[in-house]
C-alpha cells in the first residue's frame, strides 16, 4: 500500500521531463513498405542491458517513458525488465509494437506489471492488405494476440493497458484508405480504445513521397473523403476514439514531440531531441531531397542526461522554441486586447532540421 502510496505521490510532482522515449531496438522482424528506418538498421542494433542501466537512473525525472523507436521492442529480450524498471520509477509506460511477438505468456507478464497503453502497428483490415504492406507478418497471428490481450484484460477487469490501432494512411501501389472504415470496426471488436489514422510523415527512401496521403495544395478526393467520412460516422457510433491526422500541412508552433520537454535515448544511447532529429539526414520534403543535419547532442556512456540538457548547444537549440512559444502568446495577448489579426503575425524560425520536418506541420 505504501508502495503505491509513493508511486502516485511521484506522478503528481511535477518532473522535470513529460517523456523520456526510449529506443529498445532499431531491428525489427518486419520489412514493411513504408518503413522510414528500414534502409537505416546495421544488423544488429538492440540496446545493451549496460546502456539501459546508465538510462535508467534518469527515469525518476519523467513523467512518463515510451519504449519505441525505428524497430519492433519485443526484439530486445530484456524489454519486460525494461518496462518494470520505469514503472518502479513511478512512470506512465508504454509502446507500438507490430504485434507479432505479443504472446499470450508476453501480455500477462505485461498486465502483471502494470503497463499502461500499448499502440499496434496494423495498417489494413484486411488479411491480404496487411501482408502486403506488413512483409514478413502473418495478419491472424497478430489479430490472435491482439485477442488474447483484450481477453485477459477482460478476465482480470482490468482497465489498462489502453489498447490503440495505427493505420498509416496511404496511397499509390499500396493504397489502404478505404480500409479505414473497416478498420474502425476490426479495432472496436478487438477491444481497442483508439484509433489513430496518421499519415507517412518521415519520409527518406525513393518512393514513399508517392505513397503520402497528404498535399501540399488541393483538397483530398472525393473517395477519399467519403472513406475519412465513413471511418469518422463509425467510430461515433461504436464509441470508439478516432484521431486523423491533417490532410493539408499547416505549420504549428511546436511539435508534438515538444523538444522543450521530451528526450530520444537512441539504441546506441545517444541523446537527441527526437527520433527524426537522430536519424532522418537525408530526407524528402514537398517533393524535394533535403539535406537536415541531425542533432545528437550527447552519449549516456559518457555523459549525465542533466550534464546533457544543459550543454549550450542544446540550449541553443530549444531557444528557437521558447522564442516561438512567446511569440505565439504575445500573439495572443495583443489578438485579445484588439491588436492586429493573428494572420499578421510570423513565427520564429525553427531550427534548420526542423524546418523540413512534418511532425511541425501538424500532418
């Protein structure tokens, strides 16, 4: 009782991180068409146990720890301890997994440790759909552990983990928006909580410009609408959260990774603001290949996470944020006190890796 007593004291002090993500693996057991990280992976890129433990001590400082990166976490043996470890630190856990090593021995241990939401990568409603996006899965064996968790859930009226489905919207060759609104549906009858319908937004190999869902100018087609449309009807009706993602890029003030309070621990250990700002160099925005120079800005083998966040490097970085948090509230203010319209106004600028990075264009 005491024990718990603790936990929720820590949850309700205000840590200096919202979240520490942190990368189990960058291998993965699938190839999947879309992957932005497939072309990135050596072979062999599991976190060591010796990295996680110089990570873990910082666990304390946050909110809540998300353990998913470029590849699939249940690749890394040592995962369950992992996620122990961060709910002893009194986190909020979870990861996106693709769902085929989620046995139903790997759920109970899961339930057993109080994880708290688990996000499934399945992309298609259907069977023949989803092992041509998805190479490598086989869709029953997922659906089947899928299952096997909402059951035992189910069995122990347990409310967590919040189980949520992601269908990366596409098009082109491997087109699957009108499966949304099936998907929907496949979702509710699994017991999902929420769907999230989320474009292809890190873009870094030939031919996944092709396969976007969202324009740079013009309006979405018509059946594409309609399937937006149907998926959203649906959804109301069963009850079932649904989040689509913008079909038009609009720039935002700062992304929903928040660098001014959320830190990317790579599989290797090194410290970046995000996973695209560790990975994604060579990148292709509206059409073009952008050159974006990565921002690692330390290693935990050699360096404290505090030691880290302080360096005037990466304080140099997240002023370009703060300055556009200000401006966005000046904005604000005068917009409230009958200044000029909010369409006058122009942001800062974000720092050049962000600056062709659709995570702060809000698609």
């Amino acid at each position: 009782m005491f024990t718990r007593l603790r936990q929720t004291l820590r949850r309700k002090t205000r840590r200096p991180y919202r979240l520490l993500q942190i990368e189990p693996s960058l291998e993965c057991t699938l190839d999947c068409v879309m992957c932005p990280w497939s072309e990135l992976r050596p072979q062999e890129a599991t976190m060591s146990w010796d990295t996680f433990l110089r990570i873990a001590p910082n666990l304390s400082l946050a909110e809540s720890v998300d353990f998913t990166g470029g590849g699939e976490p249940l690749k890394n043996p040592r995962l369950l301890k992992m996620v122990e470890i961060a709910k002893q630190a009194g986190c909020e856990v979870g990861f996106s997994t693709n769902g085929m090593r989620l046995y139903p021995e790997v759920s109970r241990q899961l339930l057993d440790l109080g994880l708290d939401w688990i996000s499934f990568s399945v992309d298609a409603a259907s069977a023949g759909l989803y092992e041509s996006i998805r190479r490598g899965g086989r869709y029953q064996d997922v659906i089947g552990n899928i299952t096997a968790m909402r059951d035992l859930k189910e069995s122990r009226g347990s409310r967590t983990p919040r189980m949520l489905m992601v269908f990366v919207m596409m098009i082109g060759e491997q087109a699957n928006y009108f499966e949304l609104p099936a998907f929907v549906q496949l979702a509710h009858r699994l017991g999902v909580e929420q769907v999230i319908a989320k474009n292809l937004d890190v873009i870094l190999k030939d031919g996944d410009d092709e396969r976007r869902f969202f324009s740079h100018e013009g309006e979405p087609g018509v059946e594409i609408e309609a399937a937006l449309e149907e998926a959203r009807r649906s959804a109301q009706d069963l009850g079932l959260g649904l989040r689509v993602y913008n079909m038009r890029p609009q720039e935002v003030t700062v992304c929903e990774h928040n660098p001014l309070q959320n830190v990317f621990f790579n599989w290797e250990g090194i410290i970046s603001p995000c996973i695209t700002l560790s990975y994604a160099e060579n990148r292709v925005f509206d059409g073009q290949r952008v050159l974006a120079p990565c921002q690692r800005f330390g290693d935990i083998h050699s360096e404290t996470l505090p030691d880290v966040w302080n360096k005037p490097a990466y304080r140099e970085f997240r002023k370009y944020y703060e300055a556009r948090l200000a401006s966005d509230r000046q904005a604000s203010l005068d917009l409230l006190l009958g200044g000029p319209a909010e369409a006058e106004y122009t942001l800062p600028p974000a720092p050049e890796g962000c600056q062709t990075c659709y995570y702060l264009y809000g698609v």
